[in-house]
C-alpha cells in the first residue's frame, strides 16, 4: 500500500504540469504552438516516467522554461 501512495504522490507533479501545459496558450511558449506541441509530448513521457523520478526532471525543465517565463500565470 505504501509503494502506491508513493508512486501517486510522485505522478502528481507531472500530471498537473501536463494539465498546465494543455491549459496554455501558445503565446505562453517560445515558440508558439510548435514549442507547446513539443512539451505536451515531453511531459506525456515525464507522466510515464516520474515513478522512476526521470520525469520529476521533465517538469523541472518545463517549470523554468515555461512556468517561470510566462509569469506564473
């Protein structure tokens, strides 16, 4: 039972950042929809992958990319 409480509180971060992500406009990307397209891919694998913490630096990499460029809106 612990194993999955921990594997949930692990996939949270990159499930929220992937619902973030598809909740941005692609004015909030770079470059535009292209960018956007690219990260929507990119944090689908840090969903697959943040049980084994590969993906918690997916979202590490959109947070500062993305988040932090935009303003946090």
């Amino acid at each position: 039972m612990e194993l999955l409480l921990l594997i949930f509180a692990l996939e949270v971060p990159a499930v929220l950042a992937l619902l973030d992500c598809t909740n941005r406009s692609p004015g909030d990307f770079a470059g535009g929809a292209d960018d956007r397209r690219s990260w929507l891919a990119w944090l689908a694998v840090a969903v697959a992958t943040a049980w084994l913490l590969v993906g918690n630096g997916i979202v590490l990499g959109y947070y500062h990319t993305v988040v932090r460029r935009s303003g946090g809106s």
